[in-house]
C-alpha cells in the first residue's frame, strides 16, 4: 500500500513540467509538516534561484501557491506519508530537478 502511494506521486510529478516541479520542492522545503532528511534552508535557496530563472511571474511577485492545484495536491498527499516515504519522493524530486538543471546548462 505504501509503495503505491510513492508510486502515484512520482507519476503525478511526472506528469508536471518543471516550473511546477521547482514549485513543489520549494513548498517541501518550506513546510514544516515534511519531515526531510536534507538541509531545507540551502534546498529552498537552491530551487528558488533555478525557479527565478526561468519563471519571470514567480521572480516579480509574490506567488500565491494555492493557484496551482498540482501543487497544492502534492503537497497534501506528502504530508499525509510517513517520513520514509516523503524522503523517497523528494530524493526523487530532487534528483529529477537536478538531471533538468544539468540538461540546461
């Protein structure tokens, strides 16, 4: 059972391009309801740099998250796994940003 819902999530995150990627681990990053293994303050930065980059709307204003649903439902289907498997979901994450970072360059 809980390999299906990291298996959903991954899919879902799949699914999503990367702008909504960045917003994703930006928000995990930022919630205190996730309970992950790696340094979240340099994470953020680090995500919040690449998102300024290419989203000139997130760069010039304040975001109101709650507009992006794909987000919002993440978020909350993340919150509700334990802390093994919302580490097996962000390692994903993050290893997927980062391969996208690296294509960029």
């Amino acid at each position: 059972m809980e390999n299906e819902k990291v298996k959903y999530l991954i899919d879902m995150i799949n699914n999503m391009d990367i702008k909504d990627k960045l917003r994703l681990a930006i928000r995990m990053n930022d919630s205190v309801f996730t309970n992950l293994k790696y340094d979240k303050p340099q994470m953020y930065k680090s995500f919040d740099n690449m998102l300024k980059e290419i989203d000139e709307e997130y760069r010039i204003m304040i975001i109101n998250f709650s507009k992006y649903f794909n987000v919002t439902f993440a978020i909350s289907k993340i919150m509700e796994m334990t802390k093994e498997e919302q580490n097996k979901v962000v390692l994903y994450l993050f290893n997927i940003i980062h391969n996208r970072s690296r294509q960029l360059i």
